[in-house]
C-alpha cells in the first residue's frame, strides 16, 4: 500500500472509532424524524452546556474587573 493510502485508512478507523464512542448518535427508533429531533436535542445540549460553561466564566472575569473598577472609582 502507499503511503496515501494508509494515511486515508487510518484517518477512516480514527472517524469510525469516534463515532462508535459519540453520544451524539441515537438508537432509539426506526422513525427517521424521531432519529433526527433525538440527535438534535443531544447536540443541542451538549452545546448550550459548553456555551453555558463559557459564558459563566466570562461572567466571573468581567465582575472582577467591575468590581476593581468600581473600588477604584471611590477612592478618587
């Protein structure tokens, strides 16, 4: 085999192992629209709670500095 194509067969058994492994995937009906609200409602909430996570950060760094901010504006 070349060197192409062992890359390309590697990076294929990388997907397939991913997508065994993902919880984005449902298996709960043969109904195609109840496979795509389920993927739909998983996806959707595995990004609402990463965004979540990073807006509650963000929050915390900018009430820091307002309060600084704010300590500093009464001093002068």
């Amino acid at each position: 085999m070349s060197d192409y194509t062992m890359t390309r067969s590697n990076t294929l058994e990388q997907i397939l192992s991913v997508l065994r492994t993902s919880s984005i995937a449902e298996e709960r009906s043969n109904d195609d629209k109840s496979k795509f609200w389920a993927t739909y409602k998983k996806v959707s909430d595995e990004y609402d709670d990463d965004f979540l996570k990073r807006a509650h950060g963000d929050i915390g760094i900018i009430l820091t500095f307002v309060r600084l901010l704010l300590c500093l504006s009464m001093q002068v």
